[in-house]
C-alpha cells in the first residue's frame, strides 16, 4: 500500500489548497491606488491593436439654395499592445512543511502575494514616473504628459503645463482651464471633467488643503477656496518617484489609463518527486498604458 498525500490531507492537500487562498488574500487585501485610476478589463487575445477615429469638424453655415458639405473622418494613430508576463515562485521542503511550527509554509505564500501587490502598484505607477520621458510613448509619438501632441486634423494640443510648476493655487488653476479646454482631433472642445488630483506623498498636505479647505490657505483675505465647487477630490500614491509631479485625471470611465488583464493573477504549485520539494508559483500577463492622453494632466513640477 502506497502512503499518498490523501493519507495526511492536514499536512499535504488541504495546505496546497491554501496556497491560493493565503496568495489571493495577501495581494487582493493590500492597499491599492492603480484600481481608482485605471479602466480595467480582462481580454482573451494575445494582444490587442489601438486605432484612432477622429469625428468630423465644426458644423459650416449654408447659404441659401447652396448645398450642404460633406465631412470625412480622419484616420487616427496606431499602436498594438502585448501582454508582459510576470511571475515568481519559491519551494518548500517536506520537512519544512511537515515541522511547520512558525507559520514559515503561510508566510511564504503570504509573502509572495505581497511581493505581487507591491509590483503591481510600481507596474502601474510606471505610466506616471515615464510619463514626461520621450522615450515612453503612446499611439501618436509622444510621451503621455507633452505640450505638443499631434492633432490629427492639424495642430498640436497639451495635457502639460507650458511652463513646469510645481503644485500651487496659481498652477492648479490653469492646469483646470487647459484640461477643460481639451480639443479633439478636429478642434472641438470634448468637455472633459476633472475628477482626481493624484500627488506623491510629499505633497499630500498641499492638495488637501488645495482641494479641501474652504477658504484659499495661501492669503489672509479669507479668498473663497474655487476649488471646492470643482468636485475634486486627492488621491495620493507612495509609488510615484517624483516627490514634485502632480497630476489631473478624469475618471476612470473617461480617462485614457488603461490596466488589460490577459491572465490574472494565477497560483499554482507541484511536487517534486525525487527531492521532494514542493514548488509554488504565482504567474500573471497584462498590459499597462494609454490609448489616448485626453482625460490625464500632469506636470513634473519646477
């Protein structure tokens, strides 16, 4: 009679089994920003291909007995996305899972699950901490936060303050007149709404009092705080490098952010019969990025 694992289910399949449920809590409960920033969804190809379509231009007055015009759209840019797979593991002895008395077998999958919430938020800030290199850049060329993104019909727009700033009443008000006067492809304001100012740490204190108090904390004359009646709300984030970058977004729904699953997060683990050794691994596929840059505003600050 052979001795299975079915024998000890204490010891073998019942703690296997757990490995999944100790990973997903370990990583599901952490703490996360990159989940009130993104559009998240989960797609079943191998990658996917960006393409834009820009709409038609400002409506022209006819004059009487003339014809109407007709109006085409324009092709827009594009860019194909691939999924990047990540992935980790560690093994653990029979012995060490047997004379488990410090909780070493939980912790190590409790611990990886850790090790991938915490990649994950650096994956996902990465679009912010790139976001004014030229060499990280979206579907029409440019970095994500530019002052000269190409227009399609023509011109250039800009989701970055002309002159870098640093978080101010004075910057914060025109980063709102800039994001409010977003033009698409064929020069038409799209009435974007400013929903989230997302700040490093370090300037969490700023923003809450930009954003929150309801007078201005930068004078004596009791000014009425504007910024109130935006609806804006801060959101700060550990993982964003720049202690003086700041940033405006959209909602999720309406910004150009995008976190595409190919396979979420994935536990598995094996027994290795000559040693064995029992393998553990957490595997995940996705994409991070943009399709557009309408809907996010930054600056890196002075």
């Amino acid at each position: 009679m052979a001795i299975l694992r079915t024998l000890v289910p204490d010891i073998y399949l019942s703690r296997l089994a757990l490995l999944k449920e100790v990973v997903k809590d370990a990583w599901t409960t952490h703490p996360t920003v990159h989940d009130k920033l993104f559009q998240i969804k989960t797609i079943t190809e191998p990658f996917i291909n960006v393409t834009g379509v820009s709409g038609f231009g400002e409506v022209p007055t006819v004059l009487e007995g003339e014809p109407i015009s007709y109006d085409d759209p324009i092709q827009g840019y594009d860019k194909k996305f691939t999924p990047i797979k990540y992935g980790m593991g560690y093994k653990i002895s029979d012995e060490a899972m047997a004379d488990d008395l410090d909780s070493v077998f939980a912790d190590g999958a409790r611990q990886l699950g850790l090790s991938w919430a915490h990649s994950l938020e650096i994956v996902t800030a990465n679009v912010f901490n790139n976001g004014f290199s030229s060499s990280y850049t979206g579907p029409d060329g440019k970095e994500l936060f530019a002052t000269d993104h190409p227009l399609t019909g023509g011109g250039t727009e800009q989701n970055e303050l002309t002159t870098s700033t640093d978080l101010s009443v004075t910057s914060l008000e025109q980063a709102l007149v800039d994001f409010k006067d977003t033009l698409d492809n064929r020069g038409k304001r799209i009435r974007l709404i400013p929903k989230i100012l997302l700040v490093p740490y370090e300037l969490k204190f700023t923003a809450a009092q930009l954003v929150e108090n309801t007078e201005q904390y930068d004078t004596a004359n009791r000014a009425i705080n504007a910024f109130r009646d935006e609806g804006l709300r801060y959101v700060t984030w550990e993982y964003l490098t720049d202690s003086d970058a700041w940033f405006l977004l959209s909602v999720p729904a309406d910004n150009p952010l995008r976190l595409i699953w190919r396979q979420r997060p994935e536990t598995t683990s094996d027994k290795d019969f000559d040693s064995g050794m029992t393998k553990v691994k957490l595997v995940a596929r996705l994409i991070e990025g943009w399709a557009d840059w309408r809907g996010a505003y930054g600056s890196p600050g002075s």
